[in-house]
C-alpha cells in the first residue's frame, strides 16, 4: 500500500511538471492536472480508508537508495487524516475540473505539489520527511494564495502568509531536533526518549507555535482570513478544509503522541486555553466580516479551535488516567476534523460557485441566489447547517462530543484545572452559538432575500461536475452526521496512538455512549423522530388547511413598493451584512475587537444622507504584528548602517563569524 | 412490557403537551389581563386563532423561496421532537433514552435557525432586524444553559434528563445553593429563549422593539399557525424543563403505574399552573428592556451558571 502511495506522490510531481512543460503549446494541461489530482486524492482516500479497516502496513522508505533515510508509515492516525484529506481533494479537484481547466501554469503547478505536501506530512514516520512534506505544502499553498497577483491585497496576503509559514518552519525544525536528541529522527525513536524538563516544555512552546501558526490558532491566525480567500476557489477549500487538518495531525502527532503519554496535566492547558480563544474570535469575526470567503475563513479558526480543544483535554484526561473521557476528547478531535474537512470544503466550494455566478464575494452584492442557483443553495444550506452545529447533521456529533468531554472535565480533579474547564466549556458553547449566527448571516445574505446586483440575478448553477462536487460533500456530511458511532469506530487506529485507549463499546451504530449511565446521542433516533413527527404535522395540517399558496407582493409592514427601474426593488431596503452584524458587534464586539461605529451626518439643510461607517481591528494585528513591524523597521535601520562600513571593517564581518562557528565546534567536540 | 408502557406514557404526553401548549399561552395572557384590571380573552382564544388561522390559504410574497414554505414545518417539528423527550408526568417514556440536554438545546437552534432563515426569505427590512437579534440573545443565552446542564451533569453524573430528573427526586442531593443559582441562569434563559418581556414582548407589534414578531411579519394562514403553535409549545417545553428539573415532586416512577400517572398529572398540571402565575406575575410587574441591555440580564445569567458550577467544584472539595 505504502509502494502505492509513494507512486501517488511521484505521479503527483510530474504532474507539477507537465504544466510547464506545455506552456505556450496550448495543450490542455488543466484537464490532465486536475483529473490526475482528482485520481491521486480517490487512491489518498482508498489507502486510508483501507488502512482504518485493515491494519496498518509495516513502514517503508520513500524511494529505494535515496540520500536520507525517508521512511513512510501508515498507522492509524495517519490513515484517517490521509482519508480527510482524500474526500476534501476529491470535491476540490472535481471543482477545478469544471471551473479552473484554463488557470495559468503557476496555478496548475503547484496544486499537485500542495496535494502531494500534505499527503507527504501526513505519511511521514521521521522528523526529516515530515519537515520536507511541511515545507512543500506551504510552499506550494503560498504560490496558489499568490495566483491573483495582479491585485495588492493578494499580494499582501501572499507576503504575510509566507512570513507565517517561514516562522512555522522556524518553530518546527528545532523543535524536532529538540524531539531526536538521541541523535535518531524517527517516531519510533522518539517515542523511546520522551522529552522531560526544560526541553518538554521547549517542545510544548514550539510546536504550538509552529503547527498552530499553521492551524490557524489564536495568536497566530492573522495570515488566515487573508490568504484563504485570496486563493482560488478550489484552492481555498483544500486550505481550510485540509491543509489547517494536516497542522493539527502535526500537533497532535508531536504532542500526543511522540512526546508519550508520560507528560503532566498542565501539558494539555496550552492547547485548551489557545483552543478557546481561537473558537471565540473566529466565531465573533465570522459575524462581522462582510465578504463570504472571509467569513468562512474566520469560521475555520473558530472550528480549529473547537478540535484544539478536544486534543488538549485529551491530554490532560491522560495525564490524570480517565482513559475512557481522554478516548472521547480525542475522539471529539478526530471527528470534528474530518466533520468541518467536509462541510468547510462544502462551504468554500458553494461560495466559489456564487463567485463564478454572480461574480462578487461581498455579502452586499448578492442575494436571492436560492432562486439562481438551487442546487448550490441546497448544498449550502446543508454545509451551513452543519457548521451551526444543528442536529442530526455531522458538525452537532462533533460538538456533542466535546461539550460532553468538557462538561466532565471537571473529573480532573484540580481545582485550577476545574476553572479552567468551566470556562472553555461556556466558551465553546458561545462559539458554538456564535457559529449559528454567522451561518445564518451568511446563507441569508448570499441565497435569501431580494438580488442586490444584476449579476446575481442573473447566476446560474455550475456544471454537473461542479456540482458533484458540492452534492458529495454535502451527502457525507448528512451520512456522517447520522453514523458518528461507525466513524468513531473508525477512527478507532487513530484514537490508539493518540491516548491508547479504544471506544469500541462506546460507539454503536445506533448510538454513542459517554460513560455508564452519563449521557448518550442517537443520531439515527432523533432523525427518525424528526421525520416522523414533521411528517405527521404535514399530513395533519395539510389535511384540515385549504391547499396551495396565494402569491401577493411582500408585506413588509406596507412598505410601498419599489419605483419601475428597480425590478428587484430598493438594494438598500433589504438587511445589509453590517446589519445584521450589527447587534453581535454592538453586544460583544468592544471588549475584544475595539469595535468602533460611527455616524455622518451632513449639516442642517443638506438633503445628502448621513453615512454610518462601522470597523473593527483584531487584536493580534495590534499586539503582534504591529509591535513585530517595528522590531522589523528597528532592525532594517541598524543593519543599514553596514553599508557604510570600510573595506577592511567589511572583511572583519566574514572573519569573526568564522572564528565564532570554530569555537562553537571546538567547545561541541569538547563536551 | 416496559417498553409498552412507555409508548403508552410517550403517547398520552404528547397528547397532553400539545393540548397544553396553546392552553398555557392563554393562560398567561388572561393572567396577565386580570392582573392588569381587565378582564381579558378567554384562555381558548389561542386554540380558536389556532383554527382559524388553520382553515386560510398563507399568502406568500412573490419572491419567497421553498424555505419560507418548508421552514413552518422545519421550526414546528423541531420544537414538537423537543417536547417529546421532556417528561411531564410520568419518567421512563419511550423517547427517554433519546432525552439528553445537550440534544434538546440542539433542537431548540434547529427550531431558531428556521425561524430566522424564513426572516431572512423575502428580504425584508424587519424580517433581518429580527433574524439578527434572534440569534445574537442566542449566542448569550446558550453558554448560561450549557453552564446550567453543567450542574446538573456534575450533581446527577449525565446529561440525561430522565437521569437527572429521577436523580433529584429522590432527593438525596439535598437543598443546594448552586441548583438555586442554576435555576435563576435557567430562568434567564428561558425568558429569552421564549421572546418574553423583559427581552422581547409577545404582544407588540411595533416594529423597533420586537424580535419573535419581526420574523414571521411575512407568514399568514397554516404557516403563521404553525409558528405560533410552534411558540406555545417552546414556552411549554420551557415550563415542562423546569417543572421536571426542579420541581420533580410527584412525577410517576417509569413501568406500569396508573394511580401514579394520576397523581403525577395532577402534579405536573399544578405545578404548570404555578410557573404560569409566576411568569405572568413578573411580566406584569416588570418593564421591556432596550434591546442592547439584553446582554446584561444574559451576562448575568452567565455568571450564575458560571458561580453555580465553581460553587460545586469547592464545595465537593470541602465535603
């Protein structure tokens, strides 16, 4: 299996390849890329899906003879994000097919390459191909985010990302040599010498630092809602349903399972704490963005930090021995991330079909795209509902989980650990709210109402590879939704290496179970209930009720109706995104995201109309890039002053460098 | 036979609640009439409007879209499955099992969310004003029920209701300051979640101080009958909630107890009829407050569930 998908990420490289092969022959590379990505992903989701039900394959070297010992391996936890990633691939290359044959080759290039990094990091069984994988993925996303590079703000964003992900890299790679101080880089080795002291907490800080910048967790999430949606469509949908998952699989690879299950409680509290946050303020900002994919990227830090959460009371469940609530937790976390893979995938994709047929990503310039577009509506709807967590959809399962594994955290024992609990615990659940107030927002805005543009009224649906795209993961987010218990058994290799611990008494088809007598969730019942009583209401209503529908114009408590050249009447009657931002921003905007709202009047006499002009700033844009800029324009400054220095001063800078490198081996060499 | 008899008790409360629910609204408003000096609607008039509203063709704007016509059944069935699991007179109900907190809060969103996507349909002014407000006192109300549950899973080991609820009537738990505190941030959050004053007034209809109202302006006929049918028997489940967490006096034990469901329908209609007088006692003695004082009475009710679930912490600690 493994033979296989070395093959895969071979074939994926030429793939990179042929785009520039053919440039100025006008062959028809997006067709061949795009299917052979589509063909690569199906081959990702086959060998995981595979390894979930099978066993894990024994571990093998990437190429036969190569240069460094590259070993690939399969386990459990590998195997179901490689199926994530295999199902978000498959929507995303089908997507492409229909709707990006004719992207430049810079675009063409490096989407295969952003696949095979991924899949790359997620098979990589040592420290070295998992960098190698890492750094190729944000490579290669970084040359997609900067496809439209025409536009400044792309370009801005292209330029933050890379800085992030250069940071990323430079947190990671220490932190993997801090992991292999025996001097041996595999996993297996690692996990022979946990790291202890000073240098698990070293590890602690930097892989937080390294795969959460990535992840997208709070602090480090300001590249996000840029670069997500500067990137293409289908593009975007693979970064945040996929690429942010491959950063949590390296956070929970490094910290829970390499570093072993040896560590304190307190291992588990950066993650809750950071967890909490991100779900908060990407919550609370999906409420007020007003351009779609913004909005979708802000909803993906508050779901990073939902699965955050899950792994960090997974750790600390471990730590203090409740195996069968650490297996919940984890379980929350692996559910959750292939859930929010699908339904944000879902999500992008239906948002980049809007944007293809009403030709706006501004909330304010569609509208009554249901009418338009049904099937992309229906599909969104289904993504929306998910991410507001609405049972029985696939997002509700997830956060049943989590908020069950919060709502017993206080089993923990300490006290300050039991705060802490409760705390993330009301937190999730606003965020959880909050995420059902952005949906809202969000399908309301773009498919209900009145069409702000002409454009949007006259969208249509994508072809029918485009909406197969949108159809199947709409359909696995129901399905998923309604077998949890399977999925978590499923999950099972996963749960093993994460906390060994397994839930298979737990989860039935029919239900999953917390614990003995605690609380239990039965998709498949409630579904049923649902239907049946909606069912009955329709039947009993429809019976006694007068049938059809009158149709008349909108009552809108009398207002008058639009004048002749306004067919879809007045943009500016309806609810604009600030609008309906506008209470969240007024009740919880000011402490976090200092909010400002402010109102233009034009002076007495002048009939021009007063203007109301409402912004917010995120924290971290003012705690730590702000402050990181000047550090930068300081640096630039002092290091300017070497272009002044005499010849001899210039030749003193290469000699004392190399003396410095020669006394560090000489004192190396004498410990 | 267990199972039989609770499709038996599962049936016979459902019935119970949907005759109820209108019921109960009317109450509360002749309660509330005869506090304030008039003499009021009798308690039926619900059931009538119910009828009569049944019997019209709905009139639906030109551009309203398949939801506004599948959103009524969407919120009513939401709110009716929610009704279902939480037990009135008797425990052991067949959907017991089904009954967790957790899921009934996610069916009260389902039920919220439908309500507010038929706001949005037409693209109406209010029907956004609404929609927005509806789900901002949501995103406040939610974390003070979760705190709540949080309680009641630490003091009862579950999130199961029908757990919790047999767990607090034995009463071995004793007279606990946090169940106070709990109860007052479920308090809170049943007013808001119901659309009744000090947050929002059932009655108005003057467009700025409205919220419920704003988004179904637009339903008429079958539609507008299921969304108030659907209101009653949220207020309902609200008032069943309570009466079953924290009132459990005399509800039937689960299996084959006739005497024991007559005393607990006696119970359960007692103790409604109290809940009825207490809330429209407080609606009557209290004003609407502006909309952007809400988060205020919601934060607060935060903060109780908050004190409720640390007071546990430490007095288990002490114990």
């Amino acid at each position: 299996m493994l033979t296989a998908l070395s093959l895969t990420l071979a074939g994926l490289v030429m793939l990179a390849v042929l785009p520039l092969l053919a440039l100025g022959r006008g062959w028809p590379v997006g067709a061949v890329v795009h299917g052979g990505s589509l063909l690569a992903a199906a081959i990702f989701a086959g060998c995981g899906l595979a390894a979930l039900l099978g066993g894990a394959p024994a571990p093998q070297a990437l190429m036969p003879g190569s240069w460094a010992p590259m070993l690939l391996a399969l386990d459990g936890l590998s195997a179901w994000f490689l199926l994530l990633l295999g199902l978000a691939g498959a929507c995303s290359a089908l997507f492409a097919l229909s709707h990006y044959g004719r992207a430049p080759a810079r675009v063409l290039s490096a989407y295969p390459l952003f696949l095979a990094g991924m899949a790359l990091t997620l098979l990589a069984a040592d420290g070295f191909t998992l960098l190698l994988g890492f750094e190729g993925m944000s490579l290669a996303s970084w040359a997609l985010v900067a496809a439209d590079h025409e536009q400044a703000e792309n370009r801005r964003a292209a330029r933050l990302y890379l800085i992030f992900a250069v940071a990323s890299g430079i947190c990671l790679v220490p932190a993997i040599g801090l992991l292999a101080a025996g001097g041996e880089i595999t996993f297996a080795a690692m996990r022979e010498a946990p790291p202890e002291g000073w240098r698990a907490a070293a590890v602690l800080a930097l892989v937080v630092a390294g795969a959460g910048a990535k992840a997208g967790l709070v602090p480090l999430h300001a590249w996000l809602p840029l670069a997500h949606p500067a990137a293409p469509s289908h593009v975007s949908a693979l970064m945040s349903g996929a690429m942010t998952k491959v950063a949590i699989y390296v956070l929970a690879r490094l910290l829970l399972d390499v570093t072993g299950p040896a560590q304190p409680i307190w291992w588990g509290v950066p993650l809750l704490v950071l967890g909490a946050a991100s779900a908060v303020l990407g919550a609370l900002r999906a409420n007020l963005e007003e351009d779609s994919k913004t909005l979708l990227a802000c909803s993906t830090i508050e779901n990073v930090g939902l699965i955050a959460i899950g792994l960090g009371l997974a750790c600390a469940f471990r730590a203090a021995d409740l195996g069968a609530l650490a297996a919940l937790a984890a379980g929350a976390a692996a559910l959750h991330a292939l859930n929010h893979a699908l339904f944000k995938s879902l999500l992008f994709l239906g948002l980049g079909e809007v944007l293809h047929g009403a030709a706006s990503r501004r909330l304010d310039r569609l509208g009554g795209l249901i009418h338009a577009m049904p099937w992309t509506a229906a599909a969104v709807l289904v993504g929306a509902g998910a991410a507001a967590s609405l049972p029985p959809l696939s997002g509700f399962a997830g956060e049943w989980l989590l908020l069950q594994a919060l709502l017993a955290a206080w089993r923990v024992g300490d006290l300050a650990f039991q705060v802490l609990a409760v705390g993330v615990a009301a937190m999730a659940a606003l965020a959880a709210a909050l995420a059902a107030a952005a949906m809202v927002r969000l399908f309301g805005m773009a498919f209900l109402g009145r069409p702000r543009t002409p454009r949007a009224a006259g969208a249509a649906d994508g072809p029918w590879p485009a909406r197969l795209a949108l159809l199947l993961p709409a359909g696995l987010t129901v399905v998923f939704g309604l077998l949890p218990g399977p999925m978590l058994s499923l999950a099972e290799g996963a749960l093993q290496a994460l906390v060994r611990q397994d839930v298979t008494e737990r989860a039935t088809i029919a239900a999953i179970r917390v614990g003995d007598g605690a609380g239990a969730y039965m998709p498949i019942g409630i579904a049923l209930l649902l239907a049946v009583l909606g069912a009955a209401i329709v039947f009993l209503v429809k019976r006694r009720a007068p049938s059809g529908v009158a149709r008349s114009p909108a009552w809108d408590c009398g207002f008058i109706a639009p004048p002749q050249h306004l067919p879809f009447g007045d943009p500016i009657t309806q609810p604009s995104a600030a609008g309906l931002g506008q209470p969240l921003r007024r009740m919880l905007g000011n402490p976090v995201l200092a909010v400002h709202e402010g109102v233009t009047m034009p002076p007495p006499g002048d009939p021009s109309p007063a203007r109301i002009e409402a912004g917010f700033a995120d924290p971290s844009d003012r705690l730590l890039l702000a402050p990181l800029a000047r550090l930068r324009d300081a640096v630039v400054v002092r290091t300017e002053r070497l272009r002044d220095l005499t010849l001899a001063q210039c030749l003193m800078l290469p000699f004392g460098t190399l003396v410095a490198l020669l006394a560090l081996i000489a004192w190396l060499e004498a410990r | 036979m267990g199972f039989l008899w609770g499709l038996l008790t599962q049936v016979v409360h459902l019935a119970l609640m949907l005759v109820a629910a209108p019921l109960v609204v009317g109450v509360i408003r002749w309660l509330k009439a005869r506090m304030m000096g008039r003499i009021g609607a009798s308690p039926l008039q619900p059931l009538r409007d119910l009828r009569k509203l049944l019997l019209k063709r709905p009139v639906l704007a030109e551009n309203a879209s398949w939801i506004s016509r599948a959103a009524p059944y969407a919120g009513a069935g939401a709110a009716l499955a929610a009704v279902a699991l939480v037990p009135s007179f008797a425990r052991g109900m067949a959907f017991a099992p089904l009954a967790d907190l957790v899921l009934i809060a996610g069916l009260l969103a389902l039920g919220r969310v439908a309500m507010a996507l038929a706001g949005l349909d037409v693209g109406t002014a209010f029907g956004g004003l609404g929609a927005a407000r509806e789900m901002s006192f949501a995103a406040l109300a939610e974390p003070a029920l979760l705190l709540a549950v949080m309680s009641f899973a630490i003091l009862a080991g579950t999130t199961g209701l029908d757990a919790i609820a047999g767990t607090f009537q034995e009463g071995a738990l004793g007279l606990r300051v946090s169940l106070g505190l709990a109860l007052v941030a479920l308090l809170a959050v049943a007013v808001a979640e119901n659309a009744r004053i000090p947050v929002d007034n059932p009655a108005t209809h003057l467009e700025l101080t409205m919220v419920h109202e704003a988004m179904i302006l637009e339903a008429s006929g079958r539609h507008l009958a299921l969304w108030e049918a659907a209101a009653a028997l949220r207020l309902t489940l609200w008032l069943a909630l309570l009466a079953a967490i924290f009132f459990p006096f005399g509800t039937a034990p689960s299996g084959f107890a006739p005497l024991g469901w007559l005393v607990g329908l006696v119970a359960w209609v007692a103790k409604i009829g109290v809940l009825c007088l207490a809330l429209a006692a407080f609606e009557s003695a209290i004003a609407k407050m502006r909309v952007f004082r809400v988060p205020e009475f919601l934060g607060a009710a935060l903060l109780l569930g908050l004190l409720g679930a640390l007071l546990l912490f430490v007095s288990t600690r002490l114990a």
